[in-house]
C-alpha cells in the first residue's frame, strides 16, 4: 500500500518499465476491449479539426493516436512517466512536472491517462501553463473500467467532474463527448465478468460485441457511459 504523498509526489512511484501500450487503432469484434475501443477511437478522431502546430501527447505510451493527427500537427511529440513497450516516448518526465516552457505547445492530448495521476489538478494546471494562448487541451478519462495498472489507478470520472476540473484549471470547455452509451457499457461488463472464464472464448466475444454495439447504436445514450472525450481551450488572458 502507498500512502497519500507517494499518490502525490509522482516522482516517487516506481513503475514497471515497458508495459505493452496500445499500438493500433485496428478494431477486430473478438477483442474483449471491442466496445471500448470503438467509441473512444470514433470521438477522439472528431477532435482532429481542433489539433494544430505543435503537439504534446502527455503519457503519451507507444502514440497509437499519431496518424490520427498526421498532417495537422508537427511534431506530435510524446512523454510518459516509464518508456513504453515500443520505446516511443521522447521524454521521461511526470504528468506533474513537464520539463517544457512556457506556451511552448498549441495543443496537448492525455487519452486515458488522468486516471492514474494522483495530483491530477497539478497535471492539468501543467498542461495549461505549456499550451499557448488559444491552444487546445484534448483529453479522455474513463467512468466505467475494472481496476488496473495497480496500485496506480486512483479515479473514475463523471462529464460533470471533468467540467469542474478544466474549468478550476482555466480551460474554456470546447466539448464533452459520452464514449458509448449504457448498452456499449452493459456489453463491456459482461466481458469482463467472463474474462478467464471457458465462456470467454472469440466467437462468444464476437457475438457479445456484435450484439452490444447494434443495441448502444440504437440506443444511443448519455447517462452511464464508459468515457469521456473533453475538448477545453486555453483562453487568453487580459491584462
């Protein structure tokens, strides 16, 4: 167990170096993470048109979200707290402490990053002291998942906390996006309630993903999602 300052002073925390990262944005309907994957890919590519000039990708793991953003920014440029499984951070830094100027960034992403910070208002008050007047902040955090990465997984999050958060840190919010409804979440717990179980076999989590996908696009709602993309401006100061 770690107590309240090692969840804060992030520098502290030994992680596991390596860790297989995310790597592509291939969906395959056997894959038990199907459901999750398909909302969160399909939101965070609506977020392209916001992205520009320099990026920071901010636990930034193997960049699976690079070509998403190809060709509207330069450089996408990635640090992490550990290097990733395919050595694709640039910098090894905490979310807490980035060793980069002031305003030296037009846009910063964290996809499903917050979640393991323990200071995660330091983080985003880090984010916003990097980015330039009017740059963007493109973020994801989920509401719905098991534990992992433990003991480093410290909060879950709701569209009403992420507003609160951005707003504390000085983000305008641009837009908050519900990654899948209650069906798309419902499928996803039945998966993992199976995992390591004979049912968990593809053709089982094939039908699930088929089934749950056709109903949460039928279905679509807002209330019980399993994350949330959000889409917050750094707005210039007046003097």
């Amino acid at each position: 167990m770690i107590d309240i300052s090692t969840c804060l002073n992030q520098s502290s925390i030994k992680r596991d170096v390596r860790l297989p990262r995310l790597a592509s944005l291939a969906l395959d309907t056997s894959h038990p993470w199907f459901l999750h994957y398909r909302s969160l890919f399909a939101d965070l590519q609506k977020t392209v048109p916001f992205a520009r000039g320099r990026m920071l990708d901010i636990g930034c793991g193997n960049k699976p979200f690079e070509g998403m953003f190809k060709g509207c920014v330069n450089p996408h440029f990635g640090c992490d707290v550990v290097q990733s499984s395919e050595s694709r951070a640039d910098v090894i830094c905490t979310a807490t402490e980035l060793p980069f100027k002031d305003e030296s960034y037009a846009t910063v992403i964290v996809t499903q990053v917050i979640e393991h910070v323990g200071d995660h208002e330091t983080m985003l008050r880090e984010a916003f002291r990097v980015l330039q007047d009017n740059g963007v902040l493109i973020l994801s955090g989920p509401m719905y998942w098991p534990l992992h990465e433990e003991p480093y997984d410290f909060f879950r999050f709701t569209e009403h906390g992420f507003r609160f958060l951005l707003e504390k840190a000085g983000f305008r919010i641009i837009q908050i996006t519900n990654n899948g409804g209650k069906w798309a979440t419902c499928g996803q717990v039945i998966i993992h309630t199976i995992a390591n179980t004979r049912l968990s076999r593809g053709f089982v989590i094939r039908g699930i993903n088929l089934v749950f996908a056709y109903l949460d696009d039928r279905y679509s709602t807002r209330d019980n999602p399993m994350n949330y993309v959000v889409v917050g401006r750094k707005v210039a100061q007046t003097v």
